[in-house]
C-alpha cells in the first residue's frame, strides 16, 4: 500500500472519529434538555436508568386535538375528526382501557410509556422480559397507558404511528401487542431520537412486526397499519395518557398506585433498571 493510501486511510478514520463525537456531544446535549417550540425533554439518568421528564408548557400535547399539535399533518388532522376504532381486547366507551393479563390478578401493574421514549427503551430491554412472565404467572395483570408527546418535542409523528400500529397488533392478540412493543422497543428497531423518525413510516413499523410471529405476514395487520385503520384510537389513548397529570416522566411505573424507583433530581421518581430492582420494589409495593 502506497504512502499516499496511507494518509488518505488515516485522514478519514480522523473524520469519523470527528463525526462520531461531534454525534455523540449533540446527543448528550438533548439529552440534558431539548427545548422545541415551548416543550422540554430532559433525559435522566439514576443508577443506570433513563427517563424522559415531561414539562410542557400551554399544557402539552393535547392528543385528541392532534390537528394543532400536528401543525403541518394533515394525516393526523384527518385522524382527529375520523370514526374511532377500536382494537380487540380493550375496554372504556374509547378502547383506551389497555389490560394484559389475567383478569383475576389482584395486582395491577401500569406502565405509562411513549413509543419514541429512549428510557422506556431503556426499560423494556431490560425489565420487560420480568414484566411478561410476570404477567403471565398471574403475580399482576399489566395496565398499559401510551402517549405521543414526544411528536411534539423532538418534531415527527412516529410516536402517533407507532401507538396506531400497537393497536392494530392489539386487535390480533394480547400475546401479539406485547411481542411487538417489545420489538419496537429492541436495541437493533428503536430509532435513535436524535435519528431519522423511523416509527413515521409504515413500512419500517411493518418490517418490525415481521419479526413477530403473529404478525408476520399477517394481511389484516399491514391493511390497518397502510389505512391508519387505529390512527384516531391512537390520539384517544394519548388523551388518556394526558389525563394522568401526576405523571411527570416517562417510562412512569406504578404497582396499585404506588410509583415504582429511584427518586431522581427532579423529584420525580425514574423507573427501576434492572429484573433486581424492579421486583425488589414490586414486592415491596405489594406487602405495603
């Protein structure tokens, strides 16, 4: 190999050194507060775990009204005025009562979450495995609140299209809604937020869902997904999510009522990181 080769290969591993850091330095800075258009994120990290605090001003996402949230998404505008649908194994005159697990569970498990959420990521890779068996043993059934404020803060609408195509995995199967929330939420599908909103188009939702048995393939899935058949479903649950305003942080975990994790330096409290934590605080909720 020539000198010339040489300085050439060495000049562009300096540039992607450059580059990568440079990436990194702008993703620790959002990290630490995004502010757009009057909304912060800010990301924490507590003993190894990651949440997303909101702080809306002028009282946040409002969901059901998604055609001013929107602003220029004329799909979601539409979505907002369209006849609800909704998916199998809900509840509520919505749909927006989301419960997995046995109905006789004398415990209740709610997660408030947002699909584009790197923290509730951050959870499902590491606690949602805990959280299924769990539920599946029947220790508690599962209480599912899905928000979409993170279209607003970091610009997009993968947070509204990714709860709309959670619905329609819903309307297969419960064992179908969990398998694919946790796929979305995998290492190798969850967009960076700092990234290409991926979640907005549909194919890539659909590309996830492929690697989920039930949904692989599955004709009726990919229609609902291509129409927005849940699209309107999907701006009633984020009404429900906003209708909690004691929830400050997302992923928020609660065990009949009481808020699971670490006290952060917002005061709010930051979702246990680890299978350890998680059932250590499950079951010390549970006796109190």
């Amino acid at each position: 190999m020539s000198n010339r080769n040489n300085q050439a290969n060495k000049q562009a591993a300096r540039e992607r050194l450059r580059a990568e850091r440079e990436r990194q330095a702008k993703k620790e800075k959002v990290r630490r507060q995004l502010t757009v258009g009057g909304a912060i994120v800010a990301v924490l990290a507590v003993a190894g775990g990651i949440g997303v605090l909101v702080a809306n001003s002028g009282g946040g996402d409002d969901g059901g009204g998604a055609a001013a949230a929107a602003g220029d998404s004329k799909v979601w505008a539409k979505a907002a005025k369209a006849e609800l649908v909704k998916p199998a194994n809900t509840s509520g005159a919505k749909g927006t009562t989301l419960v997995v697990g046995k109905p006789n569970a004398k415990n209740t498990l709610e997660l408030f979450e947002d699909p584009r959420c790197p923290g509730c990521a951050n959870f499902e890779q590491n606690v949602g495995e805990t959280v299924r068996k769990d539920v599946k043993a029947g220790k508690y059934k599962a209480h599912f609140h899905l928000a979409t404020f993170l279209d607003a803060n970091l610009k997009g609408t993968g947070s509204k299209n990714a709860l709309s195509a959670l619905g329609a995995s819903l309307n297969v199967s419960p064992d179908a809604f969990l398998s694919y929330k946790e796929a979305l939420y995998s290492k190798e599908y969850h967009p960076d937020e700092m990234g290409p909103d991926k979640f907005a188009d549909d194919s890539y939702l659909i590309k996830v869902a492929d690697t989920v048995p039930a949904l692989k393939g599955n004709a009726a899935f990919q229609k609902a997904v291509k129409k927005g058949t849940y699209d309107r479903w999907a701006l009633e649950m984020s009404d429900e999510f906003n209708s909690h305003a004691d929830v400050k942080n997302t992923p928020t975990v609660k065990l009949n009522g009481t808020v699971l994790g670490a006290e952060g330096s917002t005061g709010s409290k930051v979702a246990p990181s680890t299978p350890e934590q998680f059932t250590s605080m499950v079951d010390k909720a549970e006796k109190s």
